[in-house]
C-alpha cells in the first residue's frame, strides 16, 4: 500500500453504470476505500452516467449491491454526472469562448473514410495512445463562414478541442504526479499525442475527458486511484485542468486485472462480474483473493 501524508485527501471510485463490475472495479473500489481509510481521508462514489444511451437504472443499482456486498461504504449523497450536465456545459463554453474548441461535423463513417483512403495510398495515419486514427484536421480548418453556416442548418456536431491552440494557451510543459503501478515521480504529460480530443457529441452533452476533470475539482478529489489504461489520458486531463484553473489531484494508477489471454476485463463478460461469482457462492474473502490483495 503506498504511504500518504496525513492531511485532508479525498478519494472517489467512479464507475459507468454500463454493464455489471468485474474483478477490475473491484481492486479499484478496494484500493481506493484503503487508501482513504489509511490517510485519514473520505472515501467517495460517483456515477459516471453521461452516456445515457448505455448507462441504465438496473447498472446503477447493481454497483450500490456489489460494493455492499463487498463491505465497502461511502459517503452520501453520490454525484451522478446526468443531474450535472449544466456544469458540463459551462466548461465547455468557457472554453469555447477562448477561441480553444470548434465544431466537428465529420461523422465517424466519413472518418474512417478518410483514413483508410490515406493508409491506402501508403500515408500512415497518426493514433493516439490507445490506438485510434486521431480526428482529420478538416474541421479544425474550416473557415468561419462555413462554420456558421453549417451550425446555423442544424447540421449534427461536436466540440473538439483545438489541441495547437490549447497547448499555447496552456504555456508551460505540463505533468502529474504519479505514484503508482508503472512510472512514478513528476511524468511529463504528452496530451498532443492524442490529437483534437472530443469534448461533447451532438448525443451527449460532456466528453469523459471534460466531466471527470471537472467532477474532480467540484468534488475536491485529491488523489485519482484508477487502472493504467488511463494512464495516458491523464495528459489530457491535465492539460484542461491548467485550461480551465483547476487544481491537479495527485494520481495512482494501478495495476488491471486480466484474462487468461492478456487482456482487460470487460463488462460484457459475465464470468467475472461480481454479480455472476457471488451467485457462483463466492465470498468476499475469495474477491481480495482474486484481485491479488
């Protein structure tokens, strides 16, 4: 367990109701119930539920049992970032005001279109960390009396984040601390590997980027528990923490839990949803088991 500093810290485990949690929320609710048990701090639970296509009420409910079942308690009431979307909303025109987000209209076919006509012709398309063809820059470089128009026809679109841009109003080389799995100590944030990241879709009004940044400083988190495949994104939420004025919370991203293949659990696989072993009569003690602890 990694040491903390006794002071006022804040920890919060924030799923998606999306699908049933599996052994991988589980080590990261345990961790971070632990961690703010050993510094002294408040343990939080938030519902990340933005996505109200796949997000349901029956989800949500299953995570309030799974984590009783687990003994773990937290603090009430819990932040759904649904009832929210107002503070979403006015991130993003903050940063809309400042000449740092635009309108993309591409749809994701005409995307995939575009980049598979350049690898075609042998011109590699860049990615980002977790592998997919960053947005086309069209967009960004379309002018602003084809802005407005489109946006004045009701065209379908969403705010992405003008990376150049953002990165000069940023000024300064940004990082994180880091005190987990992986590196640990001052890391050097890269956000631009992630190209013209989305802030809001014409379907939901917050990208996950801008919420949990967000979510974090409202909520006074101090320290962001959670699985290395965000260790990356990091940078990006970095990136809009020094954007929008917002404290940077000290990070741990900790080691995921995987199949026998390599890879990281996924909800929609139920036999190691929590749900599914405690109905297999599976105990507690056997998940701490499970996830190594």
């Amino acid at each position: 367990m990694i040491a903390i500093p006794r002071q006022k810290t804040v920890f919060r485990f924030a799923p998606s109701p999306n699908g049933p949690l599996h052994l991988g929320h589980a080590l990261s609710a345990i961790l971070n119930r632990d961690m703010a048990a050993s510094a002294g701090g408040r343990f939080l639970l938030r519902i990340e539920d933005i996505d109200l296509t796949r997000c349901t009420p029956e989800f949500e409910a299953g995570i309030y049992v799974d984590l009783e079942w687990l003994a773990i308690e937290w603090e009430r009431p819990v932040r759904r970032q649904s009832e929210h979307f107002a503070d979403y909303q006015a991130a993003l025109q903050r940063l809309i005001g400042l000449g740092l987000a635009y309108p993309a209209f591409m749809t994701r076919g005409e995307t995939k279109t575009r980049v598979v006509a350049a690898e075609a012709n042998g011109v590699p398309w860049p990615r980002d960390p977790d592998g997919s063809p960053v947005y086309p820059p069209d967009d960004r470089e379309r002018a602003e009396s084809d802005r407005q128009k489109l946006l004045a026809s009701g065209v379908k679109h969403a705010w992405r984040l003008d990376m150049g841009k953002a990165l000069e109003a940023a000024g300064t080389p940004l990082s994180w601390v880091e005190t987990g799995d992986g590196n640990r100590g001052l890391i050097a944030a890269n956000p631009q590997a992630w190209g013209d990241v989305i802030l809001s879709r014409s379907d939901a009004p917050s990208s996950y980027h801008l919420s949990v940044v967000l979510d974090d400083a409202l909520q006074e988190v101090t320290h962001v528990v959670r699985g290395l495949d965000l260790f990356h994104s990091t940078s990006v939420h970095r990136l809009l923490q020094t954007l929008l004025g917002l404290p940077a919370p000290v990070y741990h991203h900790h080691r995921l839990i995987t199949d026998e293949d390599g890879r990281k659990l996924s909800k929609s696989r139920s036999d190691t949803g929590l749900a599914e072993l405690r109905e297999r009569g599976l105990l507690p003690a056997d998940i701490l088991r499970l996830v190594g602890l």
